[in-house]
C-alpha cells in the first residue's frame, strides 16, 4: 500500500497527520450524440439549398418511419448560400446538421450511418460518447477517498501507538478523466463508405474517472 506522503506534527497532548485519500472507478458509457452534417456545394446557392433541405428531410422521414421520436432530433445549425474559404471562388455552400441523443449502441451508430450510404446522402457524421451520470459517479468517488485516507491515517497511528480523532482539515486535491475503449470523439465522411461501419462484437468504452483528496486528521493516544 503507497502513502504517497504523510507528515506527524507532534504536540503536547496529539498530534496530526497529512494522508492523501484516492479513489478511482471504469464507468461504461451509457449514451451517444450522434451529429449528422448533411452539405451541398454549388454555384448556385439556391441549387444548394434545396439539395441540402431534401436529402435532410428524407433523413427525418426515415427516421420516423423506424419509430424514432424526431421530436427529439436538435436542428443544431443551419447554412445557406455560405461562401467557400477554399477551392472555385463562384461557389457556394448549404448545410444542415442535426444531433441525435440516444444510448450507447453501437447498433444504432450503424444504423445511422448505413441509412446514409444506402441512399448517397451527401454528408458527414460525428459521434461523441457521453456519461450521463459522471457527476453522481464523482460524488461517491470523494467519499470514498475520504475513506481510503482515513484508513491509510489509521494504519499510520497505529503504528506509532495512536489512534484517528477528528478531522482538521480537507483539500479536494482534483479530478482525473482517462478514456478506454473506442474514443469519446469519432468522425466518419460519407464520401466514402468503405470500413465506415463499426463491428458490433466491440463494446464502446469506458471513462475512468478519479478523485484525491488531501486531508489533514487529528491524532489520540490511544487508550
């Protein structure tokens, strides 16, 4: 077992001791953001427009005939008649991208996506993996680096004779975010579909989410 460090400060009738306390867990996560970017490049904006409201129409006609709430579907940002930064100077672009909440299926991603292969729908897709509970997850994590301080300190007192009193002092010593498994961020283009689908045989991850505290505990002689 590390201690990382710890400090006794002796006086006349305790004393006290520094113990930094930590906790970590691997949370699966448990939703997705699915962002589709449906795009038209033309020399004519109204051409572009139009290409890029159709395709995505049909998009949410899809959808819905697989009984899927479009009620839910965000309309995140909508472009028409941009000028190109790069390439012909005359053309212009339109785009519509919407984002989809839904679990952490990889069935679903698939889905999405062979939706937009099979009909040579002109656009990209984005997938952010999200925890939808982190911050429940954080909280039960600082109580259990409370704990493992406390026991860490017991272990010291008692070899010096002494026994854990009361706290003196806490300091929340941070938070650490590792990530496993698939990214948390994938980008897919459509303009080519080939490897674009993801095998169904892996699982979508894990974060790894920690906590440390550093706490400072008063010492007892022990009875």
């Amino acid at each position: 077992m590390s201690f990382d460090k710890y400090n006794m400060e002796s006086e006349e009738n305790c004393g006290k001791i520094f113990v930094r306390g930590e906790a970590e867990r691997f949370v699966p996560y448990d939703a997705v953001k699915i962002s589709v970017n449906f795009y038209k490049k033309s020399r004519n904006a109204d051409e572009a427009s139009r290409s890029v409201i159709k395709e995505s129409e049909a998009f949410l006609k899809e959808l819905k005939k697989r009984s899927v709430d479009i009620s839910s579907i965000e309309l995140e940002e909508e472009l028409h008649g941009e000028e190109t930064s790069r390439g012909d100077r005359d053309a212009v672009r339109s785009e519509r991208k919407f984002t989809i909440k839904t679990a952490a299926d990889i069935r679903i991603i698939n889905a999405v996506i062979r939706m937009i292969i099979d009909n040579h729908w002109s656009t990209t897709v984005d997938t952010s993996y999200i925890l939808t509970n982190e911050e429940e997850v954080r909280k039960e994590l600082m109580q259990e680096a409370m704990r493992n301080s406390r026991e860490k300190a017991e272990i010291i007192a008692a070899a010096a004779g002494m026994s854990v009193g009361g706290l003196d002092s806490v300091n929340t010593a941070g938070r650490k975010t590792v990530y496993y498994g698939i990214d948390a961020d994938m980008f897919y283009s459509m303009d080519d579909d080939s490897g674009a689908l993801l095998s169904e045989e892996i699982a979508i991850g894990e974060k790894k989410l920690s906590e440390e505290m550093e706490v400072v505990w008063l010492l007892e002689k022990s009875v």
